[in-house]
C-alpha cells in the first residue's frame, strides 16, 4: 500500500529536481541579482528597473520583442499547420513530405562533413588536411 504513494513521487522526483535546478534556481537568483549593481557588490534596489523603463533604446527593444512574439509566433504556427494540413491530404503525400523534411537533415548531414573536415587527422609524416590540425602543425 505504501509503494503506491511513493512510486509516483519516483517517477517525478528527477525531473522535478532538475527543472528545478536548472529553471527555478536561476530564475529566483538572477531576480536577486538584478537589484544589486553591475558587479554585485552594491544594493540598488529598484534603480536597474527605472533604468530600464525609462531608457528609450531599452523601449523600443521591449516593443520590437513583444511585437515579435505576437506577430511572429502564432504566424508561423499557423503556416506550420496550413502546410501540415496540405501535405496529409495529397496524393503523392510520401513525396511531399520528404522534399519537407530533407532540408532538416541535410543540415545534420552538412554539419557532420564540415566537422569532418576540421577534425580529419593524418600522419604526422603526411600533410594534415584537417583545418584544426593544419593549424596545429604550424
């Protein structure tokens, strides 16, 4: 009977924890942080806040983010679904979806022989054709 109130807190508890660490931890720190000056040795209190809100560069960078997430967010969420909805209700609907996707992985692909390049080790006694290698030998 017991195990069944504790294996759920099991099952969360990790990820719990690390949302915690690594989302609420921070949140709460870089809060107190902001009410101490540039090096964190002095309290300021609420003058970074008026800083920020009456500076006009920092306006217009609060205007241009939230124009963004209201124009730009629920624009390409609804060309996302247009497309989705398009390429399910095709005829050749395999073909269609490959010549979408391809470009995700092609990227992936073109990545890996990039960093292939840099990192492609010889022998010391032939020339070093790899850029980060190339560079070392010098």
């Amino acid at each position: 009977m017991r195990t069944k109130k504790i294996t759920p807190w099991l099952y969360i508890g990790p990820a719990t924890f690390l949302l915690f660490f690594f989302l609420v931890y921070p949140s709460i720190n870089t809060a107190y942080i902001s009410f101490f000056n540039y090096n964190s040795e002095k309290f300021v209190g609420i003058k970074n806040y008026l800083y920020c809100f009456t500076n006009e560069i920092m306006l217009n960078s609060f205007r241009n983010n939230i124009l963004w997430v209201i124009v730009f967010v629920p624009l390409t969420v609804f060309l996302g679904l247009i497309i989705a909805v398009l390429a399910d209700r095709v005829k050749y609907e395999s073909i269609v979806k490959s010549v979408i996707f391809m470009p995700m992985a092609i990227s992936f692909v073109g990545a890996g022989v990039i960093w292939k390049f840099v990192y492609a080790y010889r022998p010391a006694s032939a020339a070093q054709t790899g850029i980060l290698n190339a560079f070392r030998s010098f």
